[in-house]
C-alpha cells in the first residue's frame, strides 16, 4: 500500500470517494442529501486542489487502485493560538480497507505534512451523527471543538 500526494490522474478516483463519503454522511443524516451531479462538483473541487501549497490532497493506493483520500487545507484561526490549523474536510477508506490501520496510516502522514506546511493544530470537520468518523477521531484522541446546528426551514 502506498500513501502519496494525489496527481491529476487519479482525479476520476478520488471525486468517486469523495462522493461515497457524502453519501456515507447522508447514510447517518438526511440534512446531508447529497446532490445529483455530485460526481462533478467532486471532480471540479479535488482539481482545484492539487498542486496548491496550501491544500493537501494524499491518496491510499493498493497498485493503481485508488482505496482512500484525505483531503484537508491550511487556515488561519484569526482570534485563537494555537494560530495555524491543519482542516481535514474530507477523508474516506473503501470499506475492505477499513480496520486494517490505513486510515491510522493516512491520517499520521496527513498530521506530518499538515505540521511541515505549518499545522500547530489538526482539525477534522465531520457531522456529528457520522458515528464511523467521530469513533475513528476519538480513538485517536481528537476531540469536539465547536458545534453546528441546522434544521429544515
């Protein structure tokens, strides 16, 4: 298994997984109904991530198999130190590579290269009712920070 910075090669790939893990979400939550042509808003939102200094976009490959993605980016925390934080906005294993400690894998090389472009912080943005995420986070001693609330007009 190798964990490597994604190319545009594997853009197909990767917007596949994208979309599986908003789909995981709305598995947990409706208010996360994923839309119609999610394939090519993945598409376009992964191709404006790669090669920029400030976004990071690792892949999980078996061979030329894509197996998992964690894509995250650079921001600043205006009022709070510690002032730069590593953002983890998505990030997904297929389900036959999950409990194999891949996703521990990808998510200690993630940790390292966020820390080298400048991380004090690491932050994971997942639904709370996304159990999967939230135990996977918690065993690895990430805890909430803020809560967002939403409802149905």
């Amino acid at each position: 298994m190798q964990i490597r910075r994604a190319r545009k090669e594997d853009l197909p790939a990767v917007a596949d997984l994208i979309v599986r893990t908003k789909r995981l979400n709305n598995e947990f939550d409706p208010l996360f109904a994923v839309v119609a042509d999610a394939k090519t808003r993945a598409e376009k939102y992964i191709g404006s991530t790669i090669g920029v200094p400030d976004k990071l976009l690792l892949v999980a490959a078996e061979g030329s198999k894509i197996v998992g993605v964690l894509r995250a980016e650079m921001r600043e925390r205006l009022f709070y130190e510690p002032h730069h934080e590593g953002f983890i906005t998505d990030f997904y294993v297929l389900p036959e590579y999950r409990r194999k400690a891949l996703g521990n894998e990808v998510l200690q090389q993630a940790s390292a290269e966020l820390r080298k472009m400048g991380a004090e912080i690491i932050v994971a943005d997942v639904p709370s009712r996304n159990e999967i995420a939230n135990n996977f986070y918690s065993k690895r001693g990430f805890r909430a920070l803020t809560s967002s609330f939403g409802k149905s007009p």
